[in-house]
C-alpha cells in the first residue's frame, strides 16, 4: 500500500492502530488530516471490519475520500453490508494466502461510475476495449500500467466466488469458538469488535498482555503441541522501519528522494501500538480446512500451555 500510494507521488502517512481492535484507530487518523490530505484508506485488517460510521464521519466533517482496503476481508460485513461497498473504492488482493485467489493479482470495487471508468482504463494502459477504435486509434489519455486479469484469472476467481460464503461460515464458526472457549484465559486478549460486524477472519490475532516478555517462550510451547500459531502480523515488523519510508527509498540504485516525498518526515517510534502488537501477539489459526477436532486439538492446547505457564 505504502508502495502504491508512493507510486502516484502522493504522501503516505502512517497513524497508529487501536490495540483493543488491531484496527487504523479513527481518532488517530482524524488527529493526523491537514490540508494536502486527499485520501484516508480503512484497512480491515485480518477480517475485521473498521468502524465505517466513523470514518463517514470524517469524510463528511473534512472532505477527504474514504477507500477500503479489502486485501484480507472478502465477504466480511459491517451492519449487513459488504465490505469494500462503504467507501468510495476498495481493494481486494486475489494472492494465493487470501480468502480466495485467483493465483495472485486483485480487483477494485466501486459505487462511483467515473472511479470505475478510470480504474478499468488504468488497468490496461488506458486502452479502449468496447470496439468503439479501431487498431492504430488508441487516444491514450493518461500514465496507466498493465495490471490486466485475463480469462484464466476469472474462471478461477468465479468458481471461487461461488465457495466464499460457505467459507466465510467456516471461519466465523472457529472465530467464535475461540471467543467462546478462549475468552477466560488470565492475560490473554481477543480482538474487540466493531459493532455490527461480521468479519471474514484471518488468523485471530489474540495478545498475551502479561506484560512479562514471556510471549515467544508462549509461542514455542504451543508450537510444541503442534498448534499452528503465528506471531507477526504482517510481512515488516512496522512499516515505518523499513529502508522504504526511512530512507524514502523510491529507486532502488540510487539515494535520490523524488521531490514529492522531500519534505516529509517520519518519526521511526510513531506507532507505538503496532510495536506493542507485534511484540504480543499470538495468532490462532482460522482456515476453513480446519475439522472439529482440529479446532477442538487447538483450544486443548492453548489451554494446556496457559495451565502449565500462566496461571
Ligand atoms: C492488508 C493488506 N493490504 C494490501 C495487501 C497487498 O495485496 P497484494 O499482495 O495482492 O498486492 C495485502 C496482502 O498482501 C494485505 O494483507
């Protein structure tokens, strides 16, 4: 995201996140809009739908686009509504990791007809497909790249379509067995929900807030009765540690900082609450493959570690 917001030459501004829900918090995000601020991007992270009542507030009081990130949320739902309809726009990755795929690649959603005129434009270097010019007629409007699916793409992505709300049931029923069965342990925390909302979950990124350091020691147990649990919640620890934003890193052979990005500065502790995050969390897995008994082998076995080394 960071990546393709810097490839239009506009700003990226990083806010902090909630650690009661793991959400982008609204309040921060409101603290943080100036002037030059064009575009606010919900990211409903792991499945977990962002307070869009919220955000609307903010567009409506500052102006500013509202655009979803669907990457991790395909079929989830805040108040009965699809996520990636509450905004202007939305994003859905179609990697192999999502909630369903098409091998890679991903797709926008929109409620705006000139959003969806200038993204299909944008997707296939602005040509013209509707037969409308003839070979050599191509007007060409604006800078636009090929990010073109094709029809392999979208057999796989409708088959695909066709499991996601059986799918989604799967995951919210194993979610909720570990709200359900889980929520007692000493110093262990769940993700708090939007109100309204019914997530399309990802691994659910639990915290052990013993406030100890004793999270990887945790970890290591659990692994050990073969639970399958993760701790990052993302590829970099905190993205404003990254070459990228540190260095403002645009090209990859050169220090050269492009004269969009000049005069920003980052403060590399700016997000705490993702640092803490990142330093707690212990993420039981959701996936729809999972039998009873596989979910019932994970609950005995958090449940066992927590007897032996929290309680
Ligand atoms: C929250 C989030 N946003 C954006 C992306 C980027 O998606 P993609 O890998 O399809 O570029 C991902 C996943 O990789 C993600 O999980």
């Amino acid at each position: 995201m960071t990546s393709g917001t810097a490839a239009l030459h506009a700003v990226p501004v990083f806010t902090d996140i909630d650690l009661d829900t793991r959400l982008i918090s609204p309040q921060s995000v409101r603290d943080l809009i100036g002037p030059r601020t064009k575009v606010v991007i919900a990211v409903h992270m792991s499945g977990l739908p962002c307070d869009m009542d919220a955000f609307a507030r903010l567009a409506h009081d500052t102006g500013v686009t509202i655009l979803e990130d669907c990457a991790q949320a395909h079929g989830g739902r805040l108040g009965g509504r699809l996520l990636g309809g509450l905004g202007t726009a939305a994003g859905f990755s179609m990697n192999e990791s999502k909630q369903m795929t098409t091998g890679d690649g991903g797709f926008v959603t929109t409620n705006d007809d000139e959003v969806a005129r200038i993204a299909s434009l944008f997707r296939d270097k602005t040509y013209l497909r509707d037969g409308s010019v003839g070979r050599g007629g191509q007007p060409i409007p604006f800078f636009a790249l090929n990010y073109r699916a094709n029809g392999l793409h979208a057999a796989v992505g409708l088959a695909q379509l066709g499991k996601l709300a059986g799918l989604v049931q799967r995951r919210d029923d194993i979610a909720r067995r570990y709200y359900a069965e889980l929520a007692d342990l000493k110093n262990f925390d769940l993700p708090r929900l939007t109100d309204g909302a019914e997530p399309s979950w990802w691994p659910v990124a639990g915290r052990y807030t013993g406030g100890d350091g004793r999270r990887d020691e945790l970890v290591e147990a659990l692994a050990a009765e073969g639970l399958t649990i993760s701790t990052g919640m993302s590829p970099a620890s905190n993205i404003l540690r990254t070459e990228l934003v540190r260095m403002k890193r645009y090209y990859p052979l050169t220090p050269a900082v492009p004269a969009f990005w000049r005069d920003t500065e980052y403060d590399p502790d700016g997000c705490p609450n993702v640092d803490e995050l990142q330093r707690t969390v212990i993420r039981l897995p959701v996936d729809q493959r999972y039998s009873d008994e596989d979910v019932e082998q994970t609950i005995a076995g958090v449940r066992k570690v927590w007897a032996h080394l929290v309680d």
